[in-house]
C-alpha cells in the first residue's frame, strides 16, 4: 500500500511524516505477559514476515488515559499500534490521540462483530472481568459477587484491580444494585459514598492488581485467596496447568481495541496490520492459546464446543453487564477525572 493510498484511508494522517528512513522498527504496544507473547506468535512475527520487516518490536504494558496523554503531550511516539482497553479508547480517539478510520474503506467492517468495531479502533477479542479463586481455597467455591465481599465464609486477601472503573460497579452490585440502575446510582453523591463505604469493608485485606498477568500471579502464588481477574488470563492459566474457579456472575464484558497513534511514524504499516489482523483463522488460532470472546464473525466457526465453554460467550455472560455500552461509556467519560480523584486518595489512605 502506498503512503498516498494510505493517507485517503485515514483521511490524511500522514501529514508531515518523514518522506524516507524511520528512526525504529514498528512498534505495537500491548498489555504484556503470555497475552502479549500470544499477540505476537499469532500477529505480530506473521505480519513482519508477510511484510518484509526485519522485526516487529512489542512494547508492554496497559497503556491508561494519563500515559497516552502525556506522550502526545510531550510529543513522543514510541510506538506505533496501541491496544487500549474502551474507555481509553474512546476518550482518546474524541481527544484527537488515535486517528479516526473508516473501516468500510479498509476492507474489514464486513468481517468484524457490531460490538468490535469502534471510531477509532479495531477490536481484540472480548474478555470479562470476573470473580476468580485458586481451586480448593475453601470448603465450597464462592459463586457470586456477594461472596467476594464475605471474609466471614470466604476468608483471606482480596486482589482488585487498581482502577475506579469495575471496582466501584462491583460494589454497588454486591451491595444490591440492580444493573439496570447502576450508572444512575453511581451518579449521584449518595450512590458514589456507597460504594466506597461497600470497599471499605473489605479494604484492609485488599491487594491492588495493575496488569491482567498479575492478577493471575496473586492467585497462583497464594498471595490472595480470591481477585477480580481477567477470563481470558484465567482461561490461559488453567490450559496451562493451573487450577483456577471463575463465577461469571454480573462479569463485566471488556472489550479492547487496537489504534493508530495519531503522528505514528509507521502509519502505512499501522493500516495494513489492522487488515492483516482481520482474518477469522488466523484469530481463532490465537483464542485456542488466549481464550478470548472474538472479535471476528466467523471466528466461532473454527472453535471446539469444549473451548466455546472458556470463553465469554452464551450462557456465560447472561448475567453479564457490557463496560462499552452507551451507559457505562458516557458516564465514565463525563465522570472519570473526578471519580479517579476520589478514588486514589481512597486507596492511598489509611
């Protein structure tokens, strides 16, 4: 693809790019651990390969709203690729951090589900976050977000995710919260003071998680008796010898998407990676290793029944409550700055 072509598609992100010689190979940022090892068995080492490249260089680690910010802001752009998951993602993209694409004209709309498809992104896979404990912990399995705020039946350390987002959700939840009223609740103050008040309970045992791959971590190194986990980690684990009870009670469905860094010095290379990764095979391979929902129609159609049960799909997310919906969006976008306030001097505090 020429860079000509490429600056029609993406309606002239080009601009001012440097006309001959990059200063570092292409660079795809991810979250890190197995997850990204995977990425790069399935995606990223093919695509190099199809494509010529001496490399294709993974830079790990979450990439949060406040990082990606100030790398524009500071005008660095290490990378060129970014995975984020949707409230980055969307927030970034209104922001003008990731170029807008039009994926009608890139030749992959057609391929992906309705709920992988976004401005500014191309969706991977679907992960829930759930309840999960390490196999024979206790007596009986906990079943249900309630049990991960019962120390009295369901002794031990607690790990959490170390964001507002989800922590809060599954307070209110467990705290009797019907899903249908959450994002209304937690809009007020009352509704806000609740769910702190719910995590208090528990906040003395709590250890916060940064990464999916730590969360595992906890669990497996008898750090924490139960956490907050990714299924898509959980599921990685356990095929690979772990022994790990999710409950996907209210799960939140997560989705991540890649993005183009607005300004990425590889750009041309950026949109092909996106078509080259819009290939139902190719996904499914990457599921039976990383059991992930897929982003991909078709995908579903070269997966077992016994790995269809690992994933966030069917009846396991009945009870699912969906962290891209038009609800849970707009109320973290309108609220996010002033909640993540309260919400690190909360889990810095005594």
């Amino acid at each position: 693809m020429t860079r000509f072509v490429t600056a029609i598609l993406l309606g002239g992100a080009l601009a001012g790019f440097p006309a001959n010689g990059f200063s570092r190979d292409f660079t795809v940022n991810t979250a890190g651990g197995v997850y990204s090892d995977m990425l790069h068995k399935h995606f990223f080492e093919p695509f190099g390969q199809q494509n010529g490249l001496s490399k294709v260089l993974d830079n790990k680690g979450e990439a949060r709203w406040g990082g990606l910010k100030a790398m524009i802001d500071t005008n660095q752009r290490p990378y060129d690729v970014v995975e984020t998951e949707i409230y980055e993602q969307m927030r970034a993209c209104d922001e003008g951090l990731f170029v807008k694409l039009d994926l009608v004209k890139l030749g992959i709309a057609d391929k992906l589900n309705p709920d992988s498809i976004f401005p500014c992104g191309v969706g991977v896979g679907i992960t829930a976050v759930t309840v999960v404990s390490r196999e024979g912990t206790f007596p009986e399995k906990p079943k249900t977000i309630e049990d991960f705020f019962n120390l009295a039946k369901f002794p031990g350390k607690r790990g959490l995710r170390a964001t507002a987002q989800f922590s809060l959700e599954l307070a209110l939840l467990a705290d009797g919260v019907e899903p249908s009223e959450l994002y209304a609740v937690m809009a007020t103050t009352e509704g806000l003071d609740r769910a702190f008040a719910k995590l208090g309970t528990i906040k003395q045992q709590l250890v916060f998680w940064e990464s999916g791959a730590q969360s595992v971590q906890l669990l497996t190194g008898g750090d924490v008796a139960m956490s907050t986990g990714y299924s898509h980690r959980v599921a990685a684990a356990n095929l690979n010898g772990e022994k790990l009870d999710m409950t996907w009670d209210r799960a939140f469905l997560n989705h991540d998407a890649f993005a183009i860094l607005d300004g990425a010095e590889h750009a041309d290379l950026a949109v092909k990676f996106l078509q080259f990764y819009a290939d139902p095979k190719r996904e499914a391979e990457f599921i039976k290793e990383m059991p992930m929902g897929p982003a991909m129609k078709e995908t579903i159609n070269y997966l077992s029944p016994d790995l269809i049960k690992l994933l966030p799909v069917g009846d396991n997310i009945k009870t699912a409550l969906d962290a891209s919906s038009p609800e849970a969006l707009a109320f973290w976008l309108d609220n996010g700055d002033r909640i993540t306030r309260r919400w690190t001097a909360w889990k810095t505090s005594k």
